[in-house]
C-alpha cells in the first residue's frame, strides 16, 4: 500500500492475548507490509513477532505505536489460512491468537538472526540507500546484524536494498534460527532427502479402484470442493488411489497435501511419495527440530513441493495452489489434539478443502460413525472397495474364550507343569491367567517354522499395570496424578504415563515394608519377554512408546520388519497403522477387550477399528492370513462383527445404540474441564460454573430447550500433573447453541494464574 494517507494493521500475536493489536504502518515500509506477513512490533518493553490480519486507513485509537519492521519478503499465510484460522477461533471457542500458536511452527514465531557480510570488489551503485548501506557493513569491519542496520533507517524498508545488493554480488546475507548453523539467504532451506529412489512398478488398477479414482479424477478435472469418504478393506490399495490423485492434481498445476496419523510408522508410503514425486516431498510433523520444521516450511510455501506429509498439524502447510487433501485412516483418534488448542485435523482439513475449493479425500477401512454418517446422509460421497488387491483374501478370525482357557489352564496346573519349549503353553503365571492361550501359542510356533512373520497386538505398555503389596494391599500410586505407576522392567523402575514421572523400583512395600510387592496385570514388554521363552530362537522386537523415545527408532523397527529381519513384532496400536508386510501371515490379540471397558461412549467402536486394522496386517501377500483374537468378552457384538469383517452390520448395531443414548452423530457435545492446583477451589468453581450456566438457561428459552449441562463432576482421572481436575459436558442437537453457550462459559469463568478452563468441542477423551 501507498499514498500519503496513514495505514493502520491489525497485528495478532501467537498468544493467548484476547484480540489483535492496532499498529501505524511507517511510510518506508508500507508498500511490503501486507496481510498474512510477520512483523516485529513494541510490546511494553520489549519487542515480539505478530502476523497482519488486517489492513485500515483509520483507527479510534488516540496513540498508536509503530510497526518496527517487515520480517519476510512474503506473507506466510494466505488468505484460505487466515479464513481458516478465523474459523478455528470462532469453532473451537479459542482466540485467534491460540489459533496461531498451533498453526504457525515454534520457529515462524522466534525471529531469526540475519548478519550481512561486504564482499571484496568494486561496485557501481547510483542509488543512496545502497551506497549508504555498503559503507555501514564496511565501517563495521564488513559485518554487520541486520537488525543493528535497520536501527540507522529509521521508519524505512531496508529488504528491497539489500536484495539488490545481494544480486550485484556486493554482499552476503546469512540467516539462522537460535541454534541453527549459518546458511545463506539465497540457499534453498536444507531438506533431508534420502538419495533418489527407483521408481516402483506401476500394477493395473482393480475395477473396484478405477470406479473410485474416476469420481475423484472428474472433480479434480471439474474444480471445485467435494468430500469423498475411500471406504476400503484393509488391502484393498487405498495407497495407490492417493498417489494417481496426487499425481492428477501436479500434471495440473495444483498442489496436495495428504495427513497420516503417525508420521514416523509409515516410511513405506513416504517412499513410495518420493518414488514418484522425486526431490518434491514435503514434511511437517512434531518430531522434526525447530531448524528442520523452519526449513521445510520455507521450502513448502516457496512452491518447491508438489506435495506434503505430515500428521496432524500438516494441515495447515502454506501450500500455494492447493488442490487436494487427503486423510488417511481418517477415523483415528490421534487426528485430535488434546491440549492446547482441541482442533481435530480430520475435520479442519474438511473446512480448508472447502475454504480453498478443493476435493477432500478421507480414507478408512473402519470409518468414524460420525464419518459414516454424514457419508449415508448425502454430506460427504461413499466411495466403496470391498475386495482387497490382487483378489487376496481377507484373514480368517478366530475368538479365543479367555474365560474357558482359564478354567482349562488351572485345572491342567494342578496335576503338572509342562516345561517352556517352542509349540508348548508358556509358564503359567501365579494367579493362572493365561497371557497365550493354546491355540496362539502353537499358531506362532508353526509360523516361525514356516519362517514366516508373526504380530501380537496389546494395548497397554509396560512389564505390568501396577505393583501391589500381597500383605497390606497398597498399591504404588504417582504423586502427581491420581493413577498407578506401571512398572517397567528394563528400566528397573515405575512410571506415570501420563506425566511421566519416574521412582525407581523398590523391592519393600512403602506403606508396611513387607517384600511381597507383586505385580499386576500385563504389559507389552512382559509380552516379548514370554514370547522369548515361548518361541525360542525367533527375533523378537517391541515397539511402544517406550522404545519410541529415541529418535529414529521407530523408523529403524519398520524398516527392519519390511525386510523380514524380525520374526514376531509385539506392540501396541502404533503397529496397527499402515504397514504393509508381505510376510506377516499371524495376528495376535491379547485382552482384545480392554479398551471395551473405558468409561467412554466410543469404547465399542474403537475396539471394533483397532481390532479390524490389526487384523489387517496379516495375508497380505501370497500366504492367507489368520488372526487370533483373546478375549473375557466373546459374546460382545464388537467380536461378532469382527469376526466377519462386517463394518457396515457394526455401523447399523453402534448407530442404534446412539440414537437410544443421544449420543453423536444424534447430538454434538463440548467438554468444559477446570483444573488448579487446589481440589477446593477446583470443585467449588466448577460447581458455580455449573449454577450460572443453568441459570443462563432459565433465562434464555433458547439454551434451556437446546442444551443440557451434565456435571460437575470430578474427571475419571482427578488429578494429573498435580493439577485437580473437574469437568461439565455440554450436550445438544445444534452446534451453533453450544458453542455460544461454551464462550458464555468462558466468560463466566476467565483463566486465571491458579485456575484455568479448557473448552473442547467434539471431544474425543473425556478421562
């Protein structure tokens, strides 16, 4: 913008702060300041990175401070992120500024360091400014910071000059992030590529997948925003559909992004990604350093990507020319953030398909209900697959009785004990429940002599739950959180999963100092210890959170199982995801039912989902699959269903028992939780927030025939992080309603330093 008259800019900093601030653009700066870009503000004492919403030619305000400077030589949103980022604050009740620390990486909101260097030789420069310029770096024994630079023109726009100069090759600019090494400006952000792959063979599309890719290709060909619900078996090459789509949208000119629920368990497909779009992959995931997430999000919103992977925060990628979303295995939970800023990347990716006017692609062989739904409902289109590739077969299920292998387990370890030998039941535990029944342990044994692969799934990390005195009955419990610690063998201690605090193991019960701790339940590292007496030999790895925590691990593990260099992977439902091994022809389930028992209205279909993709992982190549599934719940409809891979017979069952319940997809819900660090006060403003919101009921028709306030109540999980934890559940037909109700509640009940409130709409865990 020019012209004599003042410009004003609404600048949003990445903070809780409630609305934007009103800033003076300078004279000098105002043909760079744009909306979307980042600049340096005054605030108080000291100076911060804001983003420009909003651009005005007046403002009411009587003083007005000055924007320092323009940070970048483009905006870093566009304008579908800032319309995004808008819908975001007013659907998920957060302030815009909330929105931006989720949207922007920590490094777009830490400035970076620039210096710029003289160069030796002569240079004929007839502007002032440059002359000027040079003279400084060279008074400054040819160094100089850029911010120091722009302190000596006040109120002027420096960038355009020293990209001149930059271009004469009279100087060097070099730029770097805090503990980033020096690059130079001009250098293409580092992006680690692995070298360039062989392009795989290309296999013949079944009829099922050229009916799906045709009614995604005619609206890539038409334009425009569509939802496509990729209902596909496991197996089914739900893979291939994405990358020819993704490969319609490139020939086009346009650009994709495709959202994964675990970036580090899926190198196959980012292989086959950089097979056929060599040196054009983006990421953007958490576990990248600050350097590596500034670097890729330079190079993505440059244009040197045609498409970008990412979990859940890849959404928001500053993709130019945006053409295609795609979520695969779009009904996992892990697609919604549980802190900070509750967003679900599933259903933001939907609205920015629509915000940008592209086709959205969600893919699933388990399909969220509420997915399901909206598919049968006419909002998003079913695209179905119902037979895997190369006309494979899905594997068979077995449901092992827990509850009869039990009785026959007991009554065989009163009259002996059978030594651990491959093909024998393992050695039973003292209280005689069976980790393997029979039947699983001779189907592994026959697996391994047949050198084939074999997985055992269990949800639930750790040698085991908790640790409990035989004399007393005390149970080790976390000091910070209202949970038992698991025990972890290899780390010889106890651990909180949820704040991970850590004591180590003691061998005397703290509460009467008798030696009879015992441990309770069973984890996934106790399983692989079991199954390396059980079959004997094999190679055995683990993969869980736990071995999850040094970096690359996880990658090394899959890489490792894509080669066949391990026989029996044991783990839990990360190893559900996405991996697709030819070798794996065994699947085991152990206590298959218990994530059936969470106090949670999703508990049914969550098991269903894990379960069918665990399954999945078997029979993929040219050897049939079979899975063993232990359970105390066979006669459960989850298994039922299972058991003939029928979704759609669990969809019509679950589906029924919402509608009795008023539960989603019949009815929306908004969690309001209050934590402090002190139960009274806790609980007594929860209680208050309670009051006040059925009083706003009383007054207001609208809220009282529309929404029902459930609680307070304490949370399933009371205290965690040494914080007390409340809860209300706002439940209704309409959205519209509880989300004003929710921003009531906030009103109600500011943040405060001790006691805070968190507002999550459409939760997903509500312990």
């Amino acid at each position: 913008m020019s012209g004599d008259a003042e410009i004003f800019a609404s600048v949003v900093i990445p903070s809780p702060l409630k609305q934007a601030l009103i800033y003076r653009v300078p004279q000098g700066i105002r043909q760079q300041v744009c909306v979307g870009a980042r600049v340096l503000i005054p605030l108080g004492n000291r100076k911060v990175i804001g983003i420009v919403f909003e651009l005005h030619g007046t403002t009411s305000l009587t003083e007005c401070r000055e924007i320092v400077t323009v940070l970048d030589d483009r905006p870093v949103l566009d304008s579908h992120l800032l319309q995004l980022s808008r819908w975001i604050s007013q659907y998920y009740v957060a302030t815009i500024g909330e929105v931006l620390a989720a949207v922007l990486p920590p490094s777009l909101r830490t400035e970076s360091k620039r210096t710029v260097r003289s160069r030796a030789g002569s240079f004929s420069l007839t502007d002032p400014m440059e002359a000027k310029i040079l003279a400084i770096i060279q008074e400054n024994k040819g160094k100089i910071g850029v911010k120091a630079l722009t302190g000596k023109f006040p109120g002027r726009n420096i960038n355009p000059a020293l990209q001149r100069l930059e271009s004469l090759g009279a100087i060097e600019i070099h730029e770097t992030l805090p503990g980033q090494r020096r690059r130079k400006s001009s250098e293409s952000p580092s992006v680690d590529e692995p070298p360039a792959l062989n392009n795989q063979p290309r296999h013949a599309l079944t009829s099922e997948q050229e009916k799906a890719l045709g009614a995604i290709s005619d609206r890539l060909n038409n334009g425009g925003f569509e939802t496509f619900l990729l209902h596909g078996v496991t197996g089914s090459g739900k893979t291939e559909i994405y990358l020819r789509a993704i490969e319609q949208a490139r020939d086009s000119g346009r650009r994709s992004v495709i959202l994964i629920p675990e970036i580090s368990l899926t190198p196959q497909l980012i292989d086959r990604l950089r097979s056929r779009f060599p040196g054009r992959v983006g990421l953007l995931h958490s576990a990248l350093s600050s350097t590596e997430r500034w670097s890729h999000w330079w190079n993505i919103a440059r244009g040197n990507v045609d498409v970008v992977v990412g979990a859940r925060s890849a959404i928001f990628a500053p993709l130019p020319d945006l053409g295609l979303i795609i979520v695969d295995e779009e009904h996992d939970p892990s697609y919604k953030q549980e802190e900070g800023l509750r967003y679900n990347g599933r259903d933001v990716a939907v609205v920015r398909g629509k915000l940008t006017g592209c086709p959205v692609i969600l893919g699933s062989a388990t399909p969220a209900i509420e997915s399901y739904e909206n598919g049968l409902q006419g909002r998003y289109r079913i695209l179905e697959i119902a037979k895997r590739v190369y006309e494979r077969p899905l594997p068979g299920i077995e449901i092992v009785d827990l509850k009869s292998a039990f009785i026959q387990r007991k009554s065989a370890a009163a009259t002996s004990r059978v030594p651990t030998r491959v093909g024998a039941p393992p050695v039973v535990e003292p209280n005689l429940r069976p980790l393997f029944s029979e039947r699983l342990t001779e189907a592994l044994a026959a697996n391994y002599q047949r050198k084939r692969q074999s997985l055992i799934f269990l949800n639930r990390r750790g040698f085991a739950n908790f640790l409990q005195c035989s004399l007393c009955g005390y149970v080790i419990r976390c000091t910070h959180c209202s949970v038992t610690l698991t025990y972890h063998l290899k780390q010889k201690s106890l651990c909180c999963h949820h704040c991970n605090f850590h004591r180590p193991m003691t061998d005397s019960c703290p509460e009467c100092g008798d030696t009879t701790l015992r441990e309770v339940g069973v984890g996934t590292e106790q399983i692989e210890q079991n199954l390396r007496q059980i079959v004997t030999g094999a190679r055995i790895a683990r993969m869980d959170s736990d071995t999850a925590s040094k970096r690359g691990h996880q990658e090394q593990v899959i890489r490792s199982w894509g080669k066949g260099d391990i026989d029996i992977l044991v783990g839990t439902q990360m190893i559900t995801k996405g991996h697709d091994v030819t070798g794996v022809t065994v699947v085991g389930a152990l206590l298959a039912d218990l994530s059936l028992n969470l106090p949670d209205f999703r508990a049914a279909e969550r098991t269903f989902q894990l379960l069918s993709q665990v399954a999945g992982r078997s029979g993929r190549g040219d050897d049939p699959g079979s899975v063993i599934v232990q359970t105390y719940a066979p006669d459960h409809y989850v298994f039922q269903y299972l058991l003939n891979h029928d979704y759609k017979g669990f969809f019509k069952w679950e589906l029924e028992f919402r509608r009795a319940l008023n539960y989603p997809p019949f009815s929306r819900l908004v969690h309001l939780c209050i934590d402090g660090p002190k139960l009274a006060d806790v609980s007594s403003k929860a209680k208050n927030l309670a009051d006040r919101l059925r009083d706003k009921q009383q007054t207001h028709p609208k809220y009282r025939e529309q929404i029902e306030v459930l609680g307070a109540a304490p949370a399933p999980i009371e205290k965690l992080r040494n914080r007390f934890r409340w809860q209300l559940l706002l439940k209704g037909k309409q959205i519209s309603p509880l989300l004003e109700f929710a921003g009531i509640a906030r009103e109600l009940l500011p943040q405060s330093r001790n006691t805070r409130l968190h507002i999550d709409v459409d939760p997903y865990s509500m312990l």
